[in-house]
C-alpha cells in the first residue's frame, strides 16, 4: 500500500496520509441507511433527521475534499489504497481528479435535496425508503472514487438495487414494469462492460500489449496497456470491439439514442427523488465512463468511431426534442428532453478536443442541475395535484406566481440561455464539435431550436392562459421547505452561468491531460513500429521481383 | 470609468433583483421608484461615459472583469467596451429607454402586475446594455439572448391571452433560429482568428488572415442571426405578432432598440462584411426587399400597431440597404434616428390607445385632433420625420442610405428604396388622418377620448424635439457630418473607406427626388382619406386579390404554418409512435422473447431434462422390482441358483476349450 501511495508518480501525495476522508465520504450514507433500519418504524421525524444529517454530513466532507483539492493538476489526489484479493490485482483503491471531484459534489448537494423533498411525498415504508436514498448515494459516489475497475464494477451493479426498489416500491404507474425493465436494460449492457473490462485486464496480463501483472488498478491501465489496432473480426480491432463492448455498458446508462427507452418509463414512474437522482447522477455514471475509460484505454477506437458516436449523438438531440414535444406527461417530457441534452453531451466528448471534452463535462453538471430542478418542480406539482397530465393545468402563473419563476429560470437554463448554466457548457460543446466536423455541429445546432420550442410551448401549456378548473385556481404556491430545496440550485444556475471560472479550472488540468495523452496516444499507435515493419515486408514482397538496384 | 460603465448594465439589473423579491409584496404601485429610477442612474452614468468617449474617440473605454469561459485554446473575457460606436447606442438604449420607462408610469398604472412589468423592462434594459457595450461576441450574444428572453416575457406579458402568449412564443422560436446561425458565425470566428473578442477579431480581418470564403460564411451565419433579431425576410413573422405586447413594450423593444440589434452587429462586424462582396450583397438585397415588403403589407393594415410594426420592418430593411451598400454608418444614423421618431410614434400610438379605451382599429377611430391634441401634434411631427421630409430627422438618415445605393451603383435597389420610401410616407399619412382626421367613427356614447397624463406627454414631447432636429444637427453636410465623424473613430484603424464629400450633383437632385417622393405619398394619402374617404374602398373592391393578398399579409404566416410548423408537429407524433413501438417495441420484444424462451426450456426441463432423470429412476425402480423376485430369503433357491450357474459355467468352459 504504502508503496503505491508513496511513489505512483500519478498520484498526488495525501496531505496527512492517513485519513481515509474518500472512504467517509462513499460510507456515511451507508452507515446512515443502516441506521434508519434499526430505528422503529414510528419515529418518522428522527429518521428523516438522520438521513438529512448523513446527506449534510457527507456534502461537508466533500466540501472538505474540495478544500484539498489541488486545482493545478491532473493527478489522482486524496488516493487510498488497500490490497484486497492480491491473487487477482484487486484493490480497494480510491481517488479523485478533476472530472471527478465535481461529480461527487453533484451527487452529495442532490442527495440532500432528494431527502429534503421526499419529506410529504412518501407515505408507505418510509424507512425503507431513506435507506434505499442513502444506500443508492453511497453506490454513486463509490462508481466516482473507484480507481479499481473491480471496485468500480461493484458500485455500478450494487446501485442498481436501491434504484429498483425505489422505482418499484414508491413509484407510480407501471412501476414494476418500469424497475424491471430499468434493472435488466442496464444489467445487459454492464455484461458487456464487464467483458470489456476483462478483456483489458488480460492484455495487460500479456507482456506484450502490458506490462504483464495482473491489475485492475484503473489508472495502472491507462498508462500501460496498448490494445491493438489490426482488424480482428469484420474490419474491427481489438480495441475497437473492446469499445464496442463498454460502449453497450455506457451507452444504456447515459442513454444514447436507441438504448433510451427505459428512461422515459423510469423517470415517469419513479417517485421524484429517483427520477432527480437518475437524471442528475446516474445519467452521468455513462458519459463518465466514456471520458474516464473509452478515450483514454482506446484512443485510436475512439477517433474511429466519432461518426458513429456524433451521429447517434445527433439523432438523439434531434429525436428526443421532436418526441419531448409529442408529450402529454410532464415529467415524460422531461425524459425525453434528457435523451436529447445527452446527444449534447455525447457530441462533446467525442468533439475529442479540449473545448468539447470540457463542455461535455461540464455540461454533466448543468444538466444534473437543470434537469434534476425540472423534476423536483414536477414533484411539486405532483405533491398537490396528483397528476402530472399537462392538460390538467393552465393559468398557473397567476396562482402559484413564485412557481411560475423558478420554473421559468430553471426551463431558461435547461434550453441553454446565456446567462444561465446550460449555455456554457452547449456553446463548449458546439465550438469543439464544429472544428472537429462542421456538419455535426450544423445539425446539432437545431436541436437548441426544438429545445426552446418543446419547453417553451411546455411552460405555455402551464402556467400561462386562464386559470379555468377550481383545482388550478386553488393550488398552493411553494412553501419554505420547498423554495430552501429549490434555491440551491437556482444560485448555481446563475453562478455557474456567470462565473463558470472555478468550475473550469478546477477540470482544466485533468481535461487537458485527458485529451492530449489520448491525441498522442493515438498519433502512436497510427504510427506503431510493428505496424511499419509489417508494411515495410509487405511492400518487400510486391517489389520483390524489381531489381535491387531499382530501389 | 470602469466602474462606471460597468454600473450602467448592472444598476438596472440590481433593481430587477429588488423588484423581483419585493414588487408583489411591498412594492406593488411604487414599484416604478426602482424601475426608473435604476434606469434614470444608468442614464447619467451612460452620458458621463458617454461625454468621455465624445472628448476622446480614439481610446475606446476598456472594462474587463474576469476570464468568462475557457477551455482548451478557447477563452472570452467578462470585458465591456465603449467606443464611439457603442456609445451611439448607449446614448439611444439609454436615452429612449428612460423615456418610455417614465411613460409607462402613466400606461401601466393600475395594472395588478406593476411590479413584474418593471421587473422584465429593467432585465431588458441590462441585456440590451450588455448587448451593445460588450467587447466579444459572446458576452454580446448573452445580451443578444437576453433581450429575446425580456421581448418573449413582454410580449407575453398579458398571458391570461392566448393570442399574447402564443405571440411570445413565437418571437422565441423564430429568434432561436437566428440564434443558430450566430452561433455557428461564433464558432467559426474563433476557429478561424483565435478569439472572440472584437480587437482581436477584426485586427485579424484587417491584416487580411481570413480569406473570402470564410469572410462570406461568417457574414451569412451572423445575418441569419440579425435576420431574427431585426425581423428580415423571412424571419420578420414574429415582430407584427409581437404588438400583443403592452404599447411601451413596443416602442422600446420592438422599434427603437432590441429590433436594431442585428443592424448594429452588422455594422459593428464591417470588418467582415468588407471582406465578402458576396455578403454585402445578400444584406443589401435582403434589407431592401425586405423595406418594400413590409411597406406594401402597412398600406392595408386598419390595427394602427400593426401598421407601425411593419413600419418597423420595412424601416429596418432600409437600414440592412444602406449597411449592404457600404454605407454602415448611414445604417446606423437610422438607427438612431428611427429610434427617435418610431419610439414616438408607438408611444403616441399608446396614448391613442389610452384615450380610446384599449380600442386599436383605426376604422373605429378618427376626428382624435380635437381630443387629444398633444398626441397628434408630436405623432404628426414624427410622421413628417419617418416620412423623410426634410430638414427632419428622418430625411437625413435616408437620404443618405439612398445616394449611398445608387452612387454605389446599386440601381435595382435603389429603386426598391424608393418606392418603399412613397409607400412609408402613403400609409404614415393614411394612420394619422384615419386617426386623427375626418369624422369621429367611434360610439361616442361609449368613448370619451382623453388626453394622456403629462408623464405620458413629456416623453412625447422630448422624443418629438428630437425627431425634429435629430437628423439635421449631426447630419449635416450627408455623410460626412458629425455623427459620421464621431462613428469613423471606432473603425479608423482598420480603413474604412475615404470620406464622402458633399457634392451639389448628385446630391441635391437625389435629396429633391426623395423629398417629391415623399410629399407624393403624402399628397395620395390626402386624396384618399380626406378628400373622399370612399376612394380606397372603391379601389379594394376592384383590386381585390392584390388587396386581399396585401391585408393577409402574402399568406406568409399560412405558408410557415402549412410547411414548417405543421409538418414538425405531425412529426413529432409520428416518432413518438416509432418510439414506442418500435424502438421500445425491440426492447419489449427481447423482453418477450427471453420470456417465451424461458417458458420453452422450462417445459424442456420438465419433460426432457427432468424426464431424462425420472426416467432413469422409473427404469432402476421397475428394474429392481424384477430383481427384488429374486431375492427369496429361502437358502434352497440361493443353492439351486449357484449350482445351475456351477452347471452353466462348466458347460462353457468345456465347450470353448
């Protein structure tokens, strides 16, 4: 352990080397969903206080890794490392950079947000449920710490359980339907991710393409093992079917178009607090693991596949905000939107340059904020109409005017108004995407006019026109509880739409790092020796009959 | 300084946030102490800043804050800038926006939402005030979004209406479009000179780095942008919907500021534009028909705003005309100008309204002279100015941008100028005497027009003044005046072309030209709406397509409607059921597929692979039961046994040997 720590050259050496602050931050809720379970079932105020005093608790210590944080470099910092199964290369290994460290904040200030809004919301089983909560925060933010992929294959299954229960128990509508069809989608796609983790594992176990220990260590990995790029099968390498393989995995997670259409049914069917922690973090665990493992294990796969990746970016964009205003369900509205503020965030990405690389991340962050207000407001409405139908409602502006305005900023940011959150990252985005092909930038350009069409004829449906049923004409504006959840969120709207500065620098390092070791990565294995010799050979044999001198 | 410009965009935007938190609750009908308050200081400030750039144009005034967003090479600054270009519009946008600010005291008095009402105009002052005094094009894109947003909220202001909230949403969208290509214009600025930042940008175009190609595609992308902006064909449809909004709305955002944004980024980007001829071109043409569209769809209009927004549009196309032609700083002198005349003439078009109790069909109007003479007076000396009669204001600024077209040698659309230039002084004409001339055509009984409130009045009257002497203080001698003069400071360096002389040919036919033409206008007005009010009836009856056609505005919103809109709306149904039928229906199928599957290998199970067990028991259990008949318990049976095997053994063994 000690010498990992001491002398990995990626990591950041810890500032007191021994405070496990990582593993506190991953297994407080745990320790708080457990003890939610032995409290009786009738103190409902002691057991919603625990769970809020685990969130806050938990949001501080991350606060406190941020203060940590050593904003000016890429490398791995406050690591913790333990061997685990040694015969294998396990180990509980755990850090943060800086794609990261804002993920983890996400998730910490959400879940106190998701308990604080449950409060009214949930009637049956309520320990359970913030048990489920705390367990689901303590999933997410090991999928975020983890640099052991073994580890971090744990977190990813093990979160979604609560997930399902959460669906399945507290949900609405075809809530069974829907957490089966969530749990089995995604549980698909992690088998392919895991045979892609594999399949990574063994190359570095062979000398040739590793270094020849057996490691799952994540960040051992990306500095060592080079996966060839021959075709293999039909045209494709090894490294193209191992991002094939993760692909299947990130891709159901995030969700890129066609792997989507469990999202609509869980988002719609869960009670808000799922549908705010599936659209605010677990969304991100998929676009997380693009950047985190596709471009940098599988640099050249990943230029290969930017057409493919762009285009069903791009089709997502455009058909999920064509399909979003289709919607009579709000919060299915919403779902669809996400599809379609993912296609941007794939696009991003797999801008595979700086700019887009950091619009994309933090576009995952705006999007948790926005989308994750959006469906906390709709839980709202839920709370007091028991219906989500957007023909049921009209006139609410006049009714419930406090509301009115913070739906109004939060629409404005999801749409990507200057100003606000969203723009910051869609403008990254489209100025890197538009350098690495101008087409795709085009195209995704009309996703922000249907954008503004389906959530601005959304909040016209809504809020404006006459306020003609008495339940429209009576409906309570928000309350304090509401409007402290609410509030967080609205300020990073406008700071991070503003002042996006300590957001930037804090993954500026990382971004860069990411980006140009993946470049040259890729520059390499174009230009990789055995590939030149082989060529070199091959062209031997077709001049082979020229006379020698001719050479 | 720089904290002086930097008060002048926030000081409205503090009391957006005081109003906002305390306007429904204590505020209320005070709520105008903040809003034009916030407004009256961001004036001041404005002029002092604006004083310094007047004493010393060739320092631009630089406040930069903070690197905004960064990332990769990228990287824009928080900066705002005033050179003698934005100082213009500062002048304007302040100017204009403080007057109608005091005038709404008195329009919007008593209406239950006060508060919000100031709340969207001081956002939409602080947009537009980042919009003209930002050093980037994207810090001048937020403003850019951010008048769309206040325009979207004003125009909608009145949402219990559908007609208002529909009118909102549309100026959104359509303005979205544009939206997109100002984007890509941004992208590819920075992708082709490094930055976004207005020095660095236009420094890059003066040294020649961007080659014509791009120049041309840059250029386009911003037009499409200032198309939507400043409502050009054809995405002029949302700005005639737009009157929905509450009349100061209209004469501020909708004619004398936030509409003029495109021209002012066309102008503020000559740079570019100089560098693709091809461009310069499409504005012109744009600009111009754009001009004569709008004016022949105002000839018909009976809604005295309509009438006055396709004014607008067709006004704003001349000033599209005279940037396209090369004369950007003509283009600019009508902003300021028309900002003048127009912005009175929605105000007086309010009092109008006002006094006649929300009605805005001018059929049902005239005779108002008697009743309301203040109105008519300052809404006929800005009709004598929109109409281009000299020496007022708006004569100047037009006559410029024609010469400019035709000395240019841009015959084609000088022509179209002209002839929309007799259309504007026709149906200027035809609003003030429907309105204000002839015969009272409203109940009497039920109207009883009275003059506005002085608050309403005084803006009137200050704007008239201007509208007045606007143009011929600064204007003259044409093109080479001192407004000329102030706004060449803020291009000197990258070469904008010699200076116009003054020449008596062709200068004085081309100005006498426009004058008869304008009085032309004025005289067919006259003869059709004093001297026999039956006339135009008459002449709609025999034309009547071209008059129908013309009062349905070219079916234009029926075109969008028909091809645009509907065909997205059916497909937004139509892949909703692709959606779930069949991209979801895969999903389900593998879901019923595994289902059926497991049923088949559970019924496998139970009668081959479970079969396959039990029947090996079932074989034993029978074969045992035969076995069992053997085992007899009796010793003489076990002893007959071994000895016929004794006996059948032996038998063998003596046999195979």
């Amino acid at each position: 352990m000690e010498y990992i720590l001491a002398h990995a050259d990626y990591l950041l050496p810890h500032p007191d080397g021994v405070t496990p602050l990582l593993t506190f931050i991953i297994f407080l809720p745990l320790l708080g969903a457990l003890a939610t379970l032995v409290i009786p079932k009738t103190e409902l105020r002691l057991m919603k206080a625990v769970a809020v005093f685990c969130t806050v608790v938990t949001f501080l210590l991350s606060l406190v890794a941020l203060s940590n944080f050593d904003g000016s470099t890429h490398k791995m910092q406050l690591a913790e490392y333990h061997s685990w199964i040694p015969s294998i290369g396990v180990a509980y290994f755990l850090g943060v950079d800086g794609l990261s460290i804002l993920l983890v904040l996400l998730t910490t200030l959400l879940s106190i947000l998701v308990v604080v809004c449950s409060f009214n919301a949930i009637h049956g089983m309520q320990k359970a449920y913030y048990s489920c909560l705390l367990f689901l925060e303590t999933g997410m933010l090991g999928v975020f710490l983890a640099l052991d992929f073994f580890l971090f294959y744990i977190f990813w299954e093990i979160m979604l359980v609560p997930m399902y229960f959460l669906i399945g128990i507290w949900g609405h509508g075809r809530k069974l339907y829907s957490a089966i069809k969530f749990f089995l989608y995604t549980l698909f796609g992690s088998v392919f991710m895991l045979l892609g983790i594999l399949a990574l594992y063994s190359f570095n176990s062979t000398g040739d393409y590793g270094t020849g220990e057996l490691t799952f260590n994540i960040i051992e990995l990306i500095n060592n093992v080079r996966v060839p790029t021959e075709p293999i099968f039909v045209g494709l390498s090894s490294q193209d079917l191992i991002f094939l393989a993760l692909f299947l995995g990130f891709a159901i997670k995030v969700p890129m178009f066609p792997f989507h259409t469990w999202l609509p049914d869980a988002h719609t069917d869960a009670p808000t607090a799922g549908s705010v922690v599936l659209a605010g973090v677990l969304l991100k665990m998929g676009t997380y693991g693009f950047v985190r493992f596709s471009l940098p294990l599988l640099p050249t796969a990943s230029h290969n596949m930017v057409g493919f990746m762009a285009t069903l970016a791009i089709i997502g964009i455009l058909y999920g905000a064509l399909v979003a205003m289709a919607q009579r369900d709000m919060k299915r509205l919403i779902a669809y939107s996400s599809v379609s503020h993912m296609g941007f965030l794939m696009l991003g990405i797999f801008a595979l340059n700086p700019e887009g690389v950091t619009g994309g991340v933090i576009q995952m962050i705006n999007h948790g904020i926005s989308t994750g207000a959006l469906f906390l407001l709709v839980g709202i409405i839920y709370e007091r109409r028991y219906t989500r139908e957007i023909a049921a409602f009209s006139g609410l502006a006049t009714t419930v005017p406090i509301f009115a305005v913070f739906f109004a900023i939060t629409m404005f940011s999801s749409i990507g108004l200057p100003g606000l959150n969203g723009f910051v990252g869609e403008f990254l985005i489209l100025v890197g995407m538009f350098k690495t092909n101008v087409a795709y930038a085009t195209l995704a350009v009309l996703g922000i006019i249907l954008g503004a069409a389906y959530m601005l004829w959304l909040y016209q449906r809504t809020m404006f026109g006459e306020a003609t049923t008495p339940e429209n004409q009576t409906m309570k504006d928000m309350n304090f509880r509401e409007i402290g959840y609410m509030l967080p969120l609205v300020i990073l709207m406008f700071w991070i739409g503003l002042y996006p500065r300590p957001y930037l620098n804090l993954m500026r390092p990382t971004v860069d790092h990411y980006v140009t070791q993946m470049q040259e990565r890729h520059a390499a294995e174009r230009y990789d020796p055995q590939r030149a010799t082989r060529q070199a050979s091959h062209d031997d044999e077709a001049d082979a009959d020229v006379p020698a001198e001719d050479r | 300084m720089k904290v002086l410009v930097w008060l002048i965009p926030i000081l409205p935007a503090v009391a957006v946030l005081l109003n906002g938190l305390l306007g429904r609750r204590v505020l209320r009908d005070k709520a105008h102490y903040l809003g034009v308050g916030s407004v009256g200081l961001a004036l001041l400030c404005a002029l002092i800043v604006i004083l310094r750039v007047i004493v010393d144009p060739q320092h631009p005034i630089e406040a930069k804050l903070y690197p905004w967003i960064f990332a990769g090479s990228f990287s824009v600054d928080m900066g705002l800038m005033v050179d003698s270009l934005s100082a213009v519009m500062l002048f304007v946008v302040c100017g204009v926006g403080f007057l109608v600010h005091v005038y709404s005291v008195g329009y919007m008095h008593g209406d239950p939402s006060y508060p919000r009402f100031f709340t969207y105009l001081n956002l939409f002052m602080t947009s537009m005030l980042v919009l003209v005094l930002a050093d980037n094009y994207l810090l001048m894109f937020v403003g850019w979004e951010g008048v769309g947003l206040c325009s979207y909220l004003l125009i909608g202001f009145w949402y219990e209406r559908r007609s208002a909230s529909d009118a909102g949403k549309k100026a959104f969208i359509v303005n979205r479009i544009g939206d997109a290509g100002f984007i890509l214009a941004m992208a590819l600025i920075f992708w082709t000179t490094g930055s976004l930042a207005y020095h660095d940008v236009f420094a890059a175009a003066g040294d020649h780095k961007i080659t014509t190609g791009i120049a041309t595609a840059i250029t386009l992308l911003l037009f499409i942008g200032a198309m939507g902006k400043s409502a050009q064909i054809p995405l002029y449809v949302w700005l005639p919907d737009a009157m929905e909004g509450p009349t100061p709305v209209s004469a501020l955002i909708h004619a004398a500021t936030m509409v003029t944004a495109g021209v002012y980024m066309v102008v503020r980007s000559q740079a570019l534009y100089l560098l693709a001829p091809v461009s310069m071109d499409v504005v012109a043409g744009v600009g111009a028909f754009t001009a004569l569209f709008a004016a022949s769809i105002a000839l018909v209009q009976t809604d005295i705003k309509r009438v006055l927004a396709y004014s607008t549009v067709s006004q704003l196309g001349y000033m599209f005309l005279g940037c396209g032609v090369g004369a950007f700083t003509s283009g600019l002198f009508h902003v300021m100008t028309h900002a003048f005349f127009k912005g009175l003439l929605f105000l007086g078009a309010g009092s109008v309204i006002h006094a006649m109790h929300e009605e805005q069909d001018m059929r049902r109007m005239g005779g108002l002279r008697r009743h309301i003479r203040g109105t008519y007076d300052t809404m006929l000396l800005a009709t004598i100015a929109i109409a281009g009669i000299p020496p007022f204001a708006g004569f100047w600024s037009k006559d410029e941008i024609l010469a400019s077209a035709i000395k240019g040698g841009h015959v084609l659309w000088w022509v179209l100028g002209l002839c929309a230039a007799f259309m504007t002084s026709f149906y200027m004409f035809r609003l003030i005497f429907m309105t204000f001339r002839g015969e009272e055509r409203f109940d009497p009984e039920q109207v009883h027009p009275h003059e506005s409130p002085p608050s309403m009045l005084q803006p009137l009257r200050i704007l008239a003044v201007l509208s007045v002497i606007g143009g011929v203080i600064v204007g003259i001698p044409p093109e080479n005046g001192l407004f000329h003069k102030f706004v060449a400071h803020a291009f000197h360096h990258h070469g904008e072309h010699a200076a116009h002389t003054f020449h008596f040919w062709p200068d004085v036919p081309l100005m006498l030209l426009s004058t008869v033409i304008a009085l032309g206008g004025l005289y067919l007005a006259y003869l059709f709406y004093i001297q026999d009010p039956e006339r135009p009836k008459r002449l709609a009856e025999k034309f009547a397509f071209a008059y129908e056609t013309l009062l349905n505005k070219y079916y234009i919103d029926e075109f969008y409607d028909a091809y645009i809109v509907r065909p997205v709306k059916w497909s937004t149904g139509a892949l909703w059921s692709v959606d779930a039928r069949v991209v979801d229906g895969v999903v389900n199928g593998f879901g019923a597929f595994t289902r059926l599957y497991a049923n088949w290998s559970g019924i496998v199970d139970r009668w081959v692979v479970d079969g396959a067990v039990n029947g090996v028991g079932a074989v034993i259990q029978s074969g045992s039961r035969a076995f069992r008949l053997i085992q007899t318990g009796v010793v003489q049976n076990y002893l007959l046994v071994m000895a016929l095997g004794l006996f059948v053994f032996a038998t063998i063994y003596l046999i195979v040997i």
